[in-house]
C-alpha cells in the first residue's frame, strides 16, 4: 500500500519511472521520475521501481588564462557505486586528457595542468568511466561531457589593414563618406562587452570624423576649406576600444591616408598677355609661327585646354591648335602671306577648359591675351596671274601659229623682268614654244587631234636677276577637230549571194566610222561607185540611219561564169569640208538550198573535186614538211661529223694558225712528229741529221733561203713556199717570208711544232693598183674631181655632183 501511494505521489508530480529493477528484473517505463533519478510505474496493480544513478554530466566551466601555479581545479566526478572503500578507480580519456587534463583516480577530481587560450580552442570534449581496481570490469557507462572556457578581456581589437587608402573629391559637403574601416576583436562576444567595440579618431581633426559604431570616415569641414590646390593628402589615425569604450578596455589602431581628388575648379590662366612673333611671307600652309603658354592649378582631365581665335585681322590667315603632349596653342600659317600686301597682322585668342563643371563655371572661367604677328620679306618666284591656263587651238593650224599667252609677275617690290620657257620634259616632241618676253605660246610642228587629243605641257618664268627664283604653271592644249579624215567601212565585209535568188533581196547591211568627232554627230551618206552604176548587178539603198543595205538587181547568178563580185560603195560625211572614200564589199556566189542556206562556194568546189577536204589537204602538206626537215637535219648532222681538212686548199692562204689534234710529248719531246717532212720529203735527210737537237732553239743558220730549194725551218715549223724562176727578182717576196720565220724563232709564246702558220703577200708592184681604200688619202681632204668631166657624157651627172661646192648645198 505504500509503494502505490508512492508511486501515485510521483506520477502526480511529473515523474516517471524508467529501468527500474524489482525482485531483480529490469523494467523500462517512461510514466515518471523522481528527483533522485527513481523512475515508476504500475502494471496490472503493481508497483515497480528502480534506482537510477547519478553518472551524467553535461559541462564543465574553466576561466583562461590561469596563472596560479597549481593545477588549476575544474569539478568532481561522482558515481554511485563508489562507497568510499577505495575499490573504484576513475578513468579518463578525449582531448587532452593525461596531458591537458588529469583526474585523481580514487575521488574523481577533474584539473588542468596549464593555463589555456579560449581563443586557441573554447572547449574540450573528454569521456570518463568508472572501473574495479580488482576485477577490472566497468561499474559505470563511459560518459561524455564538455570543458568549457571562460573569456576574460585579453585580446585587443584588431583592424584588417594596418593601413587604409582613401579619397574624396575636393570641395565636398560637410558628411561627405569617404572610407569604412573595420576592426575584430578575437574575444568572445557572447560573454560580456569584451569584444564590443567602439571607433573614434585620434588624429585628423578637424578635416574628418569617423562613426564610432560602423567606422566610416567622412569630411568635417566644408567646401571652401577641403581645397587640393592648397593640402592634397591627409593621414588620419582611427582607434577602436573594446569594452563598449569603457576604462580599461584594450584599444587597437590603423592609419588612413586620405587623398582629395581634384575637381575642375580653377579656370586656365595665360602667362603673359600680349605675344609677338614673325614668320617669312614664303611660309607654307600648315607652317608654325608659335607658341603661346597658358597654366591651369587643376590637374588630369581638368586641365585640359584649347586655344581659339576669337578676332583680329588675321582670323582668315592664321589658326591655332593645341599640343596634347604640353597643352600649348600653335599657331600656323593658314593662307599664303604677301609682305607686300599686309606686313602685320593682330589677333585675339582666347584659352578656357575642355571639360567645364557647371557648379564653378563663372565669366572668369575664360582668359584672352594678343598676339601680334610679323610678316617677313623674302625674294619671291613668279607669280602666275592664274593657276592653270587652257587653250585652244585647230588641228590644221599652221606652224608658227599662235595657240594663246601666259602672264607672270614678280610680286617683289623690285619687280624684276621675267622670261618664260617651256619644261622640255613636259614637251618631248617639241610641239610647241613660248615666246620668251611675253609669253605667247605657239606651234612648232603641225598637229593632229587624231593622234592625241590634248597636250599637257609646263611653262616655267624665271627672274633675270635671280634665275634660281622660277615657277611653274600647267598648261592644257586641246585640238580642235577639223573635218580632215573621210569614213570608211566599219569593218571588212564579205558576204555571199545564192544562185537562185530574186531581185531586191538584201544580201548585206554595211556601217561606216570616222576618226573625225563632228559637233552635231555623224552622218554618213552610200551610194553606189560610178564606176559600178554601169551593168552593176547590185545596189546600195541608204537607210538614213547611217548604214545601207546591199540589194541584188537580179533574179539569178552563175557561180561557174562568175564566182565573185566586187561592189564598190561610196561613204560621204556630212560635215564640211565633205569627206569621202569608196569602200569594197566582196560577194560570193554560192549555191543554197530551198531556204537560202550557204552550201557550196567557188572555193570549196574546187577543194572537193579533188576528193579531199580543206583539213585533209593541210594535213598532208604539213607531214611533209615535217619529213623534208628531218631529211635535212639528219644530212647537216651527218656532215657535220666529217673531219675537215686542215687547209682546204693552197688558195685558201691566211694570216692564220691552225691546230690539229695531235698531242705531243711537250718540249722534252725531241722525237715529235714533224709536219714539214710530209710536205717536203726532200728535206728529210737533213731533218734526220738534226733529230737529236732540240726544236725549239733558233738555229743559227743563215734565214735567206736560194730561190730554187724547198726549206723546212726546223726551230719554227714554218713551211717556205717554193719560188719559180720567174720570180728570182722578187726579193721583196723572200724578205717578207724571212722576216716572218725570225719573228716566229724569236718570239717566246710562239705556237708549238704540230701547228702550221701560213701567210699571203702578193707582193709589190701590181699593174691593177690596190682597190683598198685603206691606202686612199683622208677622205677629210680636198680633192679634184675635174678630170671626170673628160670622160665623156656618162660621167658629166657624177662630174656634176663630186665637183660641186660645199657652199652649194646650204
């Protein structure tokens, strides 16, 4: 009775019963549980109950940082089966256990033996166990549980960079943001304001102020005091303080350094107000005269200018750019100057920036200065009254006629003459001259706009008194047409007509061209040749439109009796004076068919009654042509094959060496063939008495050989004609032949015994003369040709001519 009434109390307190052990069973229940950890239940009247033991913890807490120099104590474990009789012993393990972590085996006590970081790690997760110091066996579930660390303040806040960079363009409002800096703090912010933080400047007053809780940077002053021409770059120090800002929180610090942007504030100013230059009259378009300076305190972008003239006198002459590279103005020519006429010029010019910021645009935002320009005088070329000129002129002008004048002047205050000539490399044909006082221009030779329409050439002026000071001027000739070429056919005509025709058929319509290009166009008039208008057996019929038609005047025409007929048709131009020419149509006779067909012509008739084509006969012809050239090759190769005789005959006599293929032993040779003992086998014995000397040293014997004996000259090879009797006075004849053996014997690079050298002389004394005109007198000298006049009337004309003065010629 009192189990139940126990129970009842339990349940009606919110326990419940689980795993209680009565009459030794286990029973699991979930109904309720006491504060011991008594869990019951009642089944079918029975009241059940089992003792649950007070093994289980959750976590542990530890402070960081320790200093003591004890373990410092962190709780007790406590099991139920420990009787205080020393037979449990606990047992721990996890992280750090043993090492970080020890328990005192027989009372369960929990240290640790070092101080600890929470920021390193903020817990540790160990088991414990308790087991029988006899039997070794567990009294107790391994339980888990949690060291947890307590924060204390030891970490200072920290910023992500050590140093910051900001900017913000100058002349801004008060508030304006310029840069967000941000700190940590590695404590715990879930315990106490360790890790709260607060921002605050240290130094950067008055200029910026920073939020104390996000840390953004922004201006304090106002647009008039954040000016970049004065301070640029500003260093700020922004401090953060932990514990909510409070005495004795740890504080960490970072540099910002702030830059102001440049805005375009400050208008170009130029350095000086009035400028002065000068430039030669002779300068070119495009040419510099100067430079002008203008500063700008903005920087970049907004102190890009550009220069521009607003007025003056030279507004047309001059224009000014800007250098990009040095934001300078430069001034060019840009009109051809003339001293002459304006020496000086005066102009404004004003300077402002590209880009202009609308909230400091004011009427000084513009600055103007004067510039005075100088015209210098230079010696001028020529000047043309016009740039180019352009004349006219017929093509029938006669020569010397005048085609029309250029004008030049010296634009110099001298004045000085000029000549005109024309650019020969313009007028290779010398068609044209230029008068050299005043400048008529006029043909040299007669032209034809046939040939060249236009004519393009370059008259030059040039100073008397300084000929290096010239100009040129282009000059276009055009050629005036004349009616001076009369029409022609436009092309060849042949055409052909059927045997069996009718009379008024057109065989052939016919054109005409003209080289002559008339104002009003062409017009061509046909008509038949007077010579054809007789018995002619065609017509010509004029279309007006500049062709004509070919009519036959019969019905039929014999191709045997006549194969061709040759129609002669006249073309008349309309223009004056009128033009004509007769122009030749050729017609064949041909037979056709029912339809007017072409089949058979003269020509081709007579090609067929042979039984062969046109292509046939042409094939054959060229097959043979083909053999007769193989026939001809293969007799000159054949010729050319045999061995031409060394002299062909003993007429054939030349100053002139020949050799023939015969190789010696060298000069050692003393046993080489000889030419000459063929030639003269009476020789041969004296040859054979001086076979063992050596042939190349000049013999010492006399070299006037007796006119009636053959002599071979051994040192020279050189073969000595015989002389007849008849011919013994000829001693001119043997001193030639002499004089020419002791040359050969003493010249050094005389040919070699296996060569022959023959000569002709005829000799001296000749009734015919020589017909040479080597031998003549100069024909520079005068001579007399009188004497043809004596023989006789065939020889007056050439008397005539040669006995003439030279005056008469000219």
């Amino acid at each position: 009775m009192r189990t139940i009434l126990l129970g009842l109390i339990w349940a009606c307190l919110g326990l419940s019963l689980d795993g209680m052990s009565l009459n030794g069973q286990r029973v699991e229940t979930a109904d309720g549980e006491s504060p011991d950890g008594i869990k019951v239940a009642i089944r079918g009247g029975k009241l059940l109950k089992r003792v649950r033991r007070g093994w289980m913890w959750n976590q542990f807490f530890l402070q960081e940082e320790y200093t003591g120099s004890d373990y410092q104590y962190i709780g007790k474990l406590q099991s139920d089966m420990d009787r205080g009789d020393g037979t449990v012993k606990y047992v721990l393990s996890g992280e750090g256990a043993g090492t970080l972590f020890v328990i005192d085996e027989n009372n369960g006590d929990l240290h640790a033996t070092r101080r600890l970081d929470r920021e390193e790690k903020a817990f540790y997760t160990l088991r414990a166990t308790v087991v029988n110091k006899r039997t070794g066996y567990k009294l107790e579930p391994e339980t888990e549980f949690i060291v947890k660390l307590h924060d204390i303040n030891d970490n200072e806040p920290q910023f992500s960079q050590e140093v910051y960079t900001g900017s913000v363009p100058e002349r801004s409002d008060i508030g304006t943001s310029v840069i967000q800096v941000t700190a940590t703090d590695a404590d715990d912010s879930m315990y106490g304001n360790s890790a709260k933080l607060v921002y605050s400047i240290s130094q950067g007053h008055p200029y910026f102020s920073v939020d104390p809780n996000t840390g953004v940077i922004r201006t304090a002053l106002g647009p008039g005091d954040m000016d970049r021409e004065q301070r640029e770059h500003y260093q700020v120090v922004i401090e953060a303080k932990d514990m909510a800002g409070q005495r004795g929180g740890l504080t960490g610090t970072t540099v910002v350094n702030i830059t102001l942007t440049d805005v375009n504030d400050n208008p170009p100013r130029f350095t000086q107000s009035i400028y002065q230059f000068s430039v030669k009259e002779s300068a070119r378009s495009g040419t510099s005269v100067g430079r002008i300076q203008a500063t700008d305190k903005d920087i970049g972008k907004n102190a890009e200018m550009f220069f521009t003239i607003v007025s003056g006198d030279g507004m047309e002459m001059f224009d000014i750019s800007t250098d990009r590279d040095t934001q300078e103005g430069v001034i060019t020519v840009s009109k051809p100057l003339d001293y002459e006429k304006k020496p000086s010029y005066t102009v404004e010019i004003q300077v402002q920036n590209t880009q202009v910021d609308a909230r400091f645009l004011s009427a000084g935002s513009k600055d103007m200065a004067t510039v005075r320009i100088i015209v210098e005088d230079v010696d001028e070329p020529p000047l043309f009254d016009k740039a180019s000129y352009l004349m006219e002129v017929k093509e029938d002008a006669a020569v010397g006629a005048a085609v029309g004048s250029v004008s030049a002047s010296d634009p110099d205050g001298i004045h000085s003459p000029l000549k005109y000539s024309i650019d020969r490399r313009t007028d290779m044909d010398r068609l044209f001259n230029v008068h050299p006082g005043n400048g008529s221009v006029f043909l040299l030779r007669s032209l034809d706009r046939e040939e060249t329409a236009w004519h393009n050439i370059s008259v030059i002026a040039t100073e008397f008194n300084n000929p290096r000071q010239t100009s040129h001027v282009p000059v276009y000739i055009r050629l005036l047409d004349i009616n001076d070429n009369a029409p022609t056919f436009a092309t060849v005509y042949e055409t052909f007509v059927c045997e069996r025709t009718k009379a008024g058929q057109r065989i052939q319509t016919v054109s005409a061209v003209d080289a002559d290009e008339p104002s009003a166009g062409h017009k061509f008039f046909f008509s038949l040749a007077p010579e054809g208008t007789y018995r002619s057996n065609f017509t010509v019929r004029d279309n007006g439109d500049n062709t004509a038609g070919i009519l036959t005047r019969r019905a039929s025409y014999s191709r045997l009796h006549q194969s061709v007929h040759l129609v002669p048709v006249v073309i008349t131009d309309g223009d004056y004076p009128m033009q004509s020419s007769t122009g030749t149509l050729t017609v064949r006779v041909c037979t056709c068919d029912h339809d007017g067909n072409m089949e058979l012509c003269n020509a081709d008739a007579l090609t067929s009654s042979a039984g062969l084509s046109t292509g046939a006969f042409i094939a054959i012809l060229l097959c043979a042509i083909i053999l007769l050239m193989i026939v001809v090759l293969f007799t000159a190769l054949k010729r050319q094959r045999k061995q031409e005789p060394l002299i062909i005959s003993k007429e054939d006599v030349r100053d002139n060496v020949v050799s023939y293929n015969d190789e010696g032993g060298g000069e050692e040779d003393t046993q080489a063939f000889d030419i000459g003992a063929l030639r003269h086998p009476d020789t041969a014995a004296a040859l054979e008495e001086s076979a063992k000397q050596r042939r190349d040293i000049i013999p010492t014997d006399t070299l006037l050989y007796p006119p009636l004996r053959r002599a071979a000259t051994a040192a020279s090879g050189l073969i000595v004609p015989q002389v007849s009797i008849a011919s013994r006075d000829n001693a001119d004849v043997r001193e030639f032949i002499n004089q020419r053996v002791l040359e050969n014997d003493c010249n050094p690079t005389a040919p070699p015994y296996d060569s022959l050298a023959t000569y002709a002389y005829e000799g001296t004394g000749s009734v015919a003369e020589s017909l040479s005109s080597l031998g003549s007198a100069s024909s520079e000298a005068e001579q007399d040709y009188h004497y043809l006049s004596d023989w006789g009337p065939r020889f007056r004309k050439l008397a005539d001519l040669y006995g003439a003065e030279d005056n008469d010629f000219c």
